[in-house]
C-alpha cells in the first residue's frame, strides 16, 4: 500500500513537472519573453494592476511595458519600454506630443522636464524592434511614491494602472 501512495506521489510530480517545462520552452520557443519572466525581472512585482493590458499594448501600440521606477532619489521617475513592432510604437517617439504621467490617486501630472544643455528627458530616435526605451517624468516633491498607481499620456496612447516599482 505504501509502495503504491508513494508511485502515486511520484507520477504526480513528474506530470506537474512536465507542464512547468513545457510552459518554460514555449516562451524559449517564441524568442519572447514570458510573462513569467518579466515578472521576476521586475522582483515578481506586476507592472499592471490586471493582466490583458500588456497583450492590448503589445498588438496595439507595439510594444511592451518595462515598468515605471523611481530615480534619482525620487526626484523622477523612469517609464522603460520595450519596441516589438517600430511601426506601431512610432507614436511614442513623436517630439510634437507631449507625454504626462498621471497619479490616479491624486490627479498630479507630471510632464518630461527640459533640461537646458540636453533637452528633453526622451529618447529622440528611430525605434529599433527588441530594444528598451525610456522617458523620464519630473517628480518635484516626491508627490508619486513605490506603489502608486499612474497612468501615461502621449496623445491618443494611453496606459492606466501601471504601478511605481
């Protein structure tokens, strides 16, 4: 009896194992990341609040959400995305909207500050596809904490629930 509840106990570790592997070689397979792996590059954190807005963005918009963090002791916070598609995520590159990240708890808008001898804190490129791209937003105050909830506007592109890492 002994024998039997402790094959038992095998072949249900075994067959739970396979379908861990199979899901792990799927993402290898597709030369994307999964969703999985993202989340432990970003210390198992979400970067959303649910989980279909990064597939929407993804065919959407063409691109994939890094994550908003907080740098320079606060003081700003970086927006990181990554390109999969250069054609679709043109918008984001597009020097005559103005992007603003929004606190939805509070309404604070923050805009990307102007430095005088750089210019604008966003990339100025032709996006390359599997590249991450970045946008710094000014923080005066450290109004957005880690764990805040924020939305990013750039024109008719829109992201809401993104949670401050």
């Amino acid at each position: 009896m002994r024998k039997e509840a402790s094959q038992g106990l095998l072949l249900a570790g075994l067959l739970a194992g396979s379908f861990f592997l199979a899901e792990a070689s799927a993402g290898a397979i597709n030369g994307s990341p999964g969703t999985d792996t993202l989340a432990q590059a970003n210390g198992g954190k979400q970067k959303f609040a649910g989980s279909r807005p990064s597939m929407y963005f993804k065919r959407t918009w063409g691109i994939d959400v890094v994550g908003v963090h907080p740098v320079s002791s606060g003081q700003m916070l970086a927006f990181r995305y990554r390109v999969l598609d250069e054609v679709k995520a043109k918008a984001l590159f597009d020097k005559t909207l103005k992007p603003y990240l929004i606190d939805e708890a509070t309404g604070t808008r923050l805009a990307v500050p102007s430095m005088e001898n750089v210019g604008d804190l966003r990339q100025d490129v032709t996006p390359e596809p599997d590249r991450i791209y970045y946008m710094i937003f000014g923080n005066p105050g450290k109004l957005v904490k880690q764990g805040s909830r924020v939305s990013i506007v750039i024109g008719n592109f829109h992201i809401d629930g993104l949670i401050v890492d």
